[in-house]
C-alpha cells in the first residue's frame, strides 16, 4: 500500500475518535429530545446533515451512533479475539485428540451462518450493546482459532522449540515465552481486521431492530428510520449514518491491510507481481 493512503486511512480514523470522543462533550445531547418545529429540514449551515422527521438533528445523533458503532466494534473484536486466540492456541499446542475435538467445535460454528446465528443469540437477551457484543464475538471467533491453530503447528516445529523442550522448560512455559510473543502480531492483525465486521455486524442488528434500543442513537437504528423518510424526500437521514459506518470501515481495513504488508513483505510482492 502506498504511503499516503495508509496516512489518510490513519488520519480520518484519528479524527473520527477525537470526534466521537469530544463533540457529545461539548453538546450534552439528548437523545430524546424533539423539537417538531425543526422536522425533516434538510441540510444546512445551522443544520449540516439536516433533522429527522422529530426534529432530531442528523450530524450529532449520527455521531452518538458512530461512538457507539465504535465501541461495540472494538471490544467485540477483542472478546472474538481472544476466544478465538485460546482455542487455536490450545488446539495447537495440546495436538492429538483435543486438537480434533477443538476443531470439530469450529467446523460446527463455521457451517451455522452467522448472521442468521447472531440474531438467534441477540434474540435471547433484551436489546443492548452486550448482547450485540456476545453476538459478534460467538460468531467470528472461527476464523482467529484457525489461524492461531496454524501458526501454533508452525512454531512447533522450530529448533528453539525443540531445544526449550529438551531443556526441561514446561509446557506452560513455552506458551509464555515462545508461542505467545510469536503470536502477538498475528493476533493484533486479526483485531484489527474484525473490527470493521463487527461494526457492520452491529450495524445489520440495529437496522434490524434487534441490536441497541430504537430510542437511542445508533447507525443501524437511524438508516432503519430514514427508510420511512426516504419516500417524503428526506434523503439525508440515511444518507449520512450510512456513509458514517462506511467510513470508519475502509479506515481500519487499510490500516490492517498496512499492517498485513509490513507483517509479510513476501505477501505484498506477490500481490504487486
């Protein structure tokens, strides 16, 4: 990837947190305010994304919704992660029955589709940001625990590994000070890269009413009310929070893939070849 597009990339998700961080600060919005005088204006100075069809105004709300779309993204990320890191982890080391055992659980998860299983878990709990969490991270734990297997049966077969073994070093101990430095930046990568999917992942929930509640501000939620605005004209009460959760995702995406190329150089040559 080019320099300056990976700075760009840096630069707008930078200025997308100092936003989602600092204006709900400064504007105490609340969340369930109307004001019917100022319904459905489209955008202007007073009103840049324009107001919702209560009177709601479009930029502030959407950037509620982004810090929200943000935070479950991140830590649904972590949390899948980090399942996905243990099980790949212990799969690999462990080796013989618990590696087949393991990976027929994650056979299992991969042939549920995932969309239709996360809104089957969402619909166990009352809409919140945690079941959307739980949700995510349930179902995109997979892929992480592949990967991580993989690499595990990768370092397995290295001298050093071999040489702490017959040194006498536990098994725990060669977790801890072989297997998991080797692994960090993979599973940084992999944090990175869920992300993005979790924040269309909680996007789709709250568009499909199963997410955050309909009363708070969320991206999902606000394309599913700028549906019934759309056919009096109001177009910019989709328009905006759809563009909004499209922004923070190319964002991360070419930051991981920055990240992936100075990870693997080899990859980025075959790429470019």
């Amino acid at each position: 990837m080019s320099a300056p597009r990976h700075r760009l990339a840096a630069a707008t998700l930078a200025l997308l947190v100092l936003v989602v961080l600092l204006v709900p600060l400064i504007a105490r919005l609340d969340q369930q305010l109307v004001d019917l005088r100022a319904a459905s204006l489209p955008p202007s100075p007073g009103h840049p994304f324009g107001t919702d069809e209560v009177g709601r105004d479009v930029l502030l709300r959407s950037i509620y919704g982004l810090r929200v779309s943000m935070l479950v993204g991140l830590v649904a990320a972590v949390v899948s992660v980090a399942i996905g890191g243990l099980v790949g982890l212990v799969a690999g080391a462990a080796g013989g029955f618990a590696d087949r055992l393991l990976m027929r659980v994650v056979d299992g998860f991969n042939s549920l589709p995932h969309l239709l299983f996360g809104i089957f878990i969402v619909a166990l709990f009352a809409p919140s940001s945690t079941a959307v969490i739980v949700s995510v991270a349930v179902t995109h734990w997979t892929t992480t625990a592949r990967i991580v297997r993989s690499e595990v049966l990768s370092l397995r077969g290295r001298p050093f590994i071999d040489a702490a073994i017959s040194g006498g070093s536990s098994r725990l101990r060669v977790i801890r000070r072989h297997f998991l430095p080797n692994l960090a930046p993979q599973l940084l990568l992999s944090t990175v890269l869920m992300i993005p999917h979790a924040i269309w992942h909680e996007t789709a929930l709250s568009f499909l009413g199963l997410g955050l509640p309909p009363h708070l501000a969320s991206l999902g939620n606000m394309i599913n009310d700028g549906q019934r605005s759309l056919l009096a004209g109001d177009w910019w009460t989709s328009l905006f929070p759809g563009l909004l959760v499209l922004l923070p995702t190319l964002a991360i995406s070419a930051l991981a893939q920055h990240l992936r190329d100075r990870a693997n150089p080899r990859w980025r040559s075959e790429l470019v070849l």
